[in-house]
C-alpha cells in the first residue's frame, strides 16, 4: 500500500507522542516500551490484561463497549444497513455490543493476534448471522475501496509507533468511509505527571495498572493525530467529537470523497 508522505512534515517516526507543538515536558512523559499486551512472552499476563479490559468493558458503571458502541453507530445513523468492521477487537466485546443494539448492521470483527480471533470464532460471535470474525492487521486491512461504513479502532491506537499508526489511518480511511478512533487521552503535562504519581505505585502488583501507565505514557494527543492522518495522506480529514481532557480521545478521520459536514 502506498503512503503519501507530506514533505512540509517532519520524519514521522521521530513526531512525539504529544505532536509537533509537543512541549519540552510533554515530550519526556512518553516511552517505547512495550505493554504486557505487546509482548509475546509473557502469555498470561497478557490474557490477565485483556480479561480486566473485557470485565471493565461490561461493567455498567465503566460500560466501555456500550460508549463506544453509541459512538460509532452515531456515525453511521443514516445508513439502514451498516457494514462495520472492528480492528484489534480483541475478545469482541465492542463487536457483541453493535450487533446487539443494531438490528441490521453488518460486522467484521479482526484481530491480528491468532488466539483471539480463533476464540471470537469459536463462540457466539462465529455463529452470529450478521458477523463475520477473521484475523487482520489493522496497517493492511483486506477490503476494496470504501467497502465498509465504519472502521472502529477502540483503545488500540496507542500500542503502534508512529510510522505504523499512519499505516492504519492509510488503510481505515481507504477499506471505510470513515475512520473512528477512540483511545486513550493524553492529559496536559503538568496534569499528566500527577495521574502517572497516582498510579505508579500499582504498576508492579496489577497488570492492568501496569500496561495502563505505559499506555498513558503512549497515548497520542489531538495534534499528533492530525499529523499522522495528514502524513497517511493529504487528503484525509480529522475531526474530534471530544474536547481534550480526561475523557478519551474521539476522532473521525475520513478522506475527501468521503468527507461530510461533522455530526
């Protein structure tokens, strides 16, 4: 797949997580290493984390899957019957959630780690009439042109360095109409610093702390976002449907064929 490269722009791979306009503080809270999630030799932890997520997921007071599902069946409102596919799905929780609230739409559920997906298959969602579970990675996703309606990449932005992060935005706004991420927010520094004081004593005796502060150490803020969809191409268009704060991080990015007046 090509990707287009804005020569104004500076080396991708090199953009802090904070974006261009990153301050010199903003700039020193952020890592490269990686989450139990990333990893391939750490199983069970691994399984730990992504089981915490799920059970936050389901819960009523968090209900992640539920605000993400409203989030992206927002998007597709005047489309009767909705082709939605969800990247990093991860044990399909948000996936079950659009199938459920949505009586006709149509869902793809990927994911590029084999166990997930052949666990997806192997239950309810394999034998779901409307989904159709295959694995796929998020950077090559598998589709014609604008075949989907939505592309949803929930809580996963964060785990790619930049160069691979330009890839999504490249293959979500090329295979959907529109792309929705929603993903962690990054703070203002000096508010950063204290959240990640708050947390850091936990992140040796709770997995999920633990992959929660390196998350927020990667988490993109609103400019850098702009400037991978930018980088990915010219073209493409992000709009946040959230103000930056502690809330996550919502924005659609969509390409000019595509574009519409904001919802």
């Amino acid at each position: 797949m090509m990707v287009y490269v804005d020569s104004r722009t500076r080396d991708i791979a090199n953009m802090p997580r904070g974006g261009p306009d990153a301050s010199w503080l903003d700039r020193r809270l952020q890592t490269n290493r990686l989450e139990y999630l990333d990893r391939d030799d750490v199983d069970d932890l691994k399984r730990k984390v992504m089981d915490s997520l799920d059970r936050a997921g389901r819960r009523r007071r968090i209900g992640i899957h539920e605000k993400c599902a409203r989030m992206a069946l927002h998007e597709v409102a005047e489309v009767p019957r909705p082709k939605i596919l969800e990247l990093g799905a991860g044990l399909g929780g948000l996936s079950r959630k659009l199938l459920e609230k949505h009586s006709t739409a149509e869902v793809t559920i990927t994911d590029i780690e084999p166990a997930f997906v052949a666990g997806m298959a192997a239950g309810d969602l394999g034998r779901h009439p409307r989904a159709t579970v295959r694995a796929m990675d998020a950077t090559e996703i598998d589709a014609p042109e604008g075949y989907y309606d939505l592309a949803i990449f929930a809580l996963s932005l964060h785990h790619l360095p930049p160069e691979l992060a330009v890839r999504v935005f490249a293959a979500g706004t090329r295979a959907a109409k529109k792309l929705l991420i929603v993903d962690l927010p990054r703070p203002p520094a000096p508010l950063h610093m204290v959240l990640l004081g708050v947390v850091l004593p936990l992140v040796t005796i709770s997995p999920l702390q633990h992959d929660g502060f390196i998350s927020s150490l990667r988490a993109y803020s609103p400019s850098a976002l702009r400037e991978l969809g930018r980088h990915a191409d010219p073209s493409i268009n992000v709009e946040f449907r959230t103000r930056r704060g502690l809330g996550p991080t919502v924005a659609v990015a969509s390409r000019g064929q595509y574009q519409t007046s904001g919802s």
